[in-house]
C-alpha cells in the first residue's frame, strides 16, 4: 500500500506483520478511514471483517482485503448484537474493535438552526452506535482476557470551532468521554480502549461538506500548522498501531492525529 502527501511517499506497514491472525471488526469500512484501515490491517495479517450498511461498499472492502462482509446498522442494538455473534461463531474471537462509522449531515450546523431530528440522527449513528459495539464487543474480549478497541472520536472533541456542526461535536466529544472511562474501568482485564482524535482528512466526507463551502474550508485550513488536510491511510497508521502490541500500555487516551491543530496558536506562513 502507498500513501501519498506532501512530504512524499512511502510504503505503509511494509515488512511489519503486527497483526498477523488477529480478527478485527471495522465498522465504517466501505470508505473513507475505515477502507484505508481495512486495508492497513489487511497488510499487517489481520483477519478483517468489514461492516458496512452499504452492502456493495462494504463487500468491495471485505474483497479487497481478503475478509469478509456484515451489513448491519450499528445504531441498532439488535444488528449490533448479531454482528458480533456471527463474528465470534465464525473466528472464535475477537482482537480488535474499531468502531469508525459516522456521518457528517449538512443540516447538522449551528446550535441555532439545527433541528431536534438532525440532533438526534447524528447522535444515534456517532455516539450510540460506539456505546452499542462497545456493550457488545466487550464480554468477547473480557472472556479471552484480551483485546483492542478503537473508538473514532475527532479533534473537534478538544477544540471549538465557529463553523459548527454541534451534534457531531457532541457527538465526539461523548465518544472521547466514554473512551477514557471504559479504558480504565476495563484495563486490569486486559483490554485496551482509545480514542482516536483524527483531524481534518480527506475523505469523501469532507469533500462532500467543502466542496459545498469553499470558504468554510478555507478557514479551517489556515489553522493546521501540517498545511494540508490528512490522508486517510495516515490515520489507518495509527489506527494499526493502537491495534497493536506496539501499543500494549495506551489506554484510556485520546489519541490525537491531527497535524499539530491541538497545539497551534499561530500557525506557519
């Protein structure tokens, strides 16, 4: 796999095979974060499983890397609860959880305008979908005395923006809140749980949200000190790397990955 910015390219995950054997869950995985870590993990030897409610993305994914497919709506406890039955009937385990899906709607904006519906649908996919896979993931992993969760939360969980979309906002910001607690309440059993801040990447979320509002992009842009928006292979880096044994005393962090915005006061010319 070739990742490919500004500061060059070079081959992801070449020669390492952290992950070799492990079953990882990727909920989100037909696009954008949860493709490139499908892929990531893929490299490194693990036995992916692709989630997806998109069936044809997410079986594209699940080709791709060799594993296997599950539509399911994380927001409904029943397919969640499924999900992970069939993957613990079918694998005998589960080693990693990474709970990446979400949405970005355009009528989730300011806390003036956005309605109780919009409110609620993001919540529901952002926030309660990570409390279902987590609730459901965890007896798994407690039984094998092991295990790995990645919860995808954002930088906009530690900063404020003016441009705000304030469920999504919310949204993270309980996803980081619930991160921190399990990973403690869950450390001396042996499982890891962080949550993973990405900034800004350019995913077709993004895209889709900018492309619509030049200008919003523009001032979120002169603030990153990296000077560019993240590729999502480089946030399926860290995502492989919290999966790993690289990582085996991270826990109940918040894993920022987000070309310095969290640290910048004036960024550079």
């Amino acid at each position: 796999m070739v990742i490919t910015g500004m500061t060059g390219t070079e081959t992801a995950g070449a020669g390492m095979r952290r992950l070799r054997d492990r079953v990882a869950v990727i909920t989100g995985a037909g696009s954008g974060i949860g493709l490139a870590s499908a892929r990531r993990l893929a490299a490194e030897g693990a036995i992916v499983v692709a989630v997806d409610i998109d069936e044809a993305a997410g079986k594209a994914a699940a080709e791709e890397t060799g594993g296997t497919f599950i539509a399911a709506d994380v927001a409904s406890e029943d397919d969640v609860q499924r999900l992970y039955e069939s993957v613990a009937e079918r694998h005998g385990r589960v080693d990693i959880s990474f709970n990446n899906a979400g949405i970005s709607p355009p009528e989730d904006d300011s806390i003036l305008t956005t309605g109780l519906d919009a409110w609620r649908r993001v919540q529901e996919v952002n926030l309660t979908s990570v409390y279902l896979c987590c609730k459901h993931v965890l007896p798994y992993m407690q039984r094998q005395g092991k295990g790995s969760i990645i919860n995808t939360a954002s930088f906009v969980a530690v900063l404020g923006a003016a441009t705000s979309q304030i469920s999504y906002t919310a949204s993270k910001g309980g996803v980081l809140a619930m991160s921190r607690e399990l990973g403690v309440q869950f450390a001396r059993e042996g499982i890891r749980v962080n949550a993973l801040c990405p900034g800004p990447v350019n995913t077709p979320l993004l895209q889709e949200l900018f492309a619509k509002d030049p200008e919003r992009a523009a001032r979120r842009l002169v603030h990153i000190p990296a000077g560019r928006f993240a590729e999502p292979e480089e946030i399926a880096a860290a995502v492989a790397f919290l999966a790993s044994d690289d990582a085996s005393f991270i826990t109940a962090s918040s894993f920022l990955v987000d070309g310095g915005i969290s640290g910048a006061y004036v960024t550079p010319l």
